[in-house]
C-alpha cells in the first residue's frame, strides 16, 4: 500500500494530479480544494495517499493532509457515500467546516457537495456527529459546544444567544463560535443577553 507520496508535479488534471516519483508518474485523484492547493508542474509535492485496490482497477487518492485522508474514509462509512461523493464534500467544506456542519447538524451545507441530497447529508450528520476525528484545546470545546446546539441539549442563554445573533444575519457556525468564546470571557453563568453582548464584540473584530 502506498501512504505518501514525494515528488514533483508533473501535470495537473480536472480532477487529478501527475506526480513523478524518480520517473515513474503516478496518477492521483484529489479533491478540487486540494487541487487548488497545489503548485505548478516541475515543482515539488508531498501528498498523504490512500490507495484503493479493486478487482479492475487501483486507484490513488491524495490528500494535503492526514486529517482530509481520514476524513475521506469516515465520509465513506455512510451508506450512499463512495470516493466520488467523499472528495465532492472535501471539494466544499474543509475539515474544520465538515466538523462544524456534522456537529450543529447544519443540512444545508453538507447538501452544497455535488452528488450529496438532502437524505445523504441526513446521514452524514447522523452516522458521524459521534465519530468525528479528535480536535484539541479550543476546537475541542467548540465542537461540544456545536453538538450540544445541534441536538437541542444547549442551556437557554447558550441557545438563546445563538438564535439572537443568527437572527442578526450570521451563520449558525459564526455565532456559535461567538458564543463559544463569550462563554469563555464571560463565564459560563452569563446570561443571554451578556453573551449576546460579548458575542457580538467578538464577531466585529
């Protein structure tokens, strides 16, 4: 199996890359925010693989990172997600907005990839709101906080808060993160309309 791949780029595709290994090119599949990503030919290129071996075919599929190759596996736990559907959602969202959108069982921007409908994003929030790879320090208290929101089990400041700044034309995810960090400055007895306060403060930075 192939894990890694270092090399030079040797030509870049609608939806792959030309990688020379020491004169052997391998062709590899990527999503189109990685292809994005990427330099120009004859430049150098380290790409974390996953490699797919079929009864009729073998293919690569690169990733900038572990953590997209990782969540290109999970994606694919989903019944009705394949490695198309998978590098279509890591084409839209990168893993922190994937994280965030599972967490607040936000539908609607899942359902922005191509090849995803509402019942597929249905499953993907439902199947990995409990699977998503581990986030560190502040992102891990973010992303508990998201789940407590999503699911409806938030305090009443916390939720009230967030429904007041979405209200106020920001996205679920941008007033959750204010709330996150007013709850941080204010103090986890804060009330709605503090939160709402420190909040705001935070999104005008």
């Amino acid at each position: 199996m192939i894990g890694k791949l270092k090399g030079t780029i040797d030509e870049i595709g609608d939806d792959y890359v030309l990688i020379d290994v020491h004169g052997v090119c391998y062709v590899v599949f990527c999503a189109a925010r990685t292809l994005a990503r990427l330099g120009s030919p004859g430049e150098a290129i380290v790409l974390f693989i996953e490699t797919y071996v079929r009864e009729d075919q073998l293919k690569l599929f690169g990733f900038m990172t572990a953590l997209e190759r990782e969540w290109f596996n999970l994606l694919q736990s989903v019944q009705g997600v394949g490695a198309k559907v998978a590098l279509g959602v890591l084409s839209t969202l990168t893993p922190s907005e994937l994280a965030n959108a599972i967490a607040l069982q936000d539908k609607p921007s899942i359902s922005r990839a191509p090849g995803v409908g509402p019942k597929v994003a249905v499953r993907i929030v439902t199947e990995l709101k409990n699977k998503a790879p581990a986030f560190t320090g502040d992102a891990a208290s973010n992303i508990g906080l998201k789940q407590e929101i999503g699911e409806g089990v938030a305090s009443a400041p916390v939720s009230d808060a967030v429904s007041a700044l979405t209200n106020l034309g920001y996205s679920r995810d941008q007033a959750a993160n204010a709330v996150a960090a007013a709850l941080k400055n204010g103090g986890e007895d804060a009330d709605s309309a503090k939160l709402i306060r420190l909040g705001l403060k935070e999104l005008s930075r």
